[in-house]
C-alpha cells in the first residue's frame, strides 16, 4: 500500500472520529450531561454544550482556561 493511501485512509479515520464525537457532543447536550475533557494535562468537567461550542469554533479543548 502506498504511502499516499495510507495518508489518505487516516485522514478519513480522523474524520470519522470527528463527527462521532460531534454527534455524542450533540446528543449529551440535548440531555444536559456533561463531559470530561482534557485541559492543560488534566481531567475537566464541563457542560455538553459548552464543549459542543468549542469543537464548532474548531478550538482544541486543551488549550482554553
């Protein structure tokens, strides 16, 4: 398999990734569950909605305070 395929296949896999956790984020949000995050190296509680708001502002969840 080239190089070029497998590049190509992980990017898909990462899109993937991607929308599921946005679905997840989306359906925890309706139901007003919160989700544990990674800020700074560490476990972080925070709302469905609020993390839902950053992954759609395309922020990295470790790098907000």
């Amino acid at each position: 398999m080239s190089e070029k395929k497998i590049l190509e296949m992980a990017e898909e896999a990462r899109l993937c990734m991607k929308r599921a956790v946005h679905d997840e984020l989306v359906k925890k949000a309706k139901l007003g569950q919160d989700v544990i995050i990674n800020r700074n190296g560490q476990p972080y509680k925070v709302s469905a909605a609020e993390a839902l708001r950053i992954q759609e502002e395309g922020g990295e969840y470790e790098t907000k305070t």
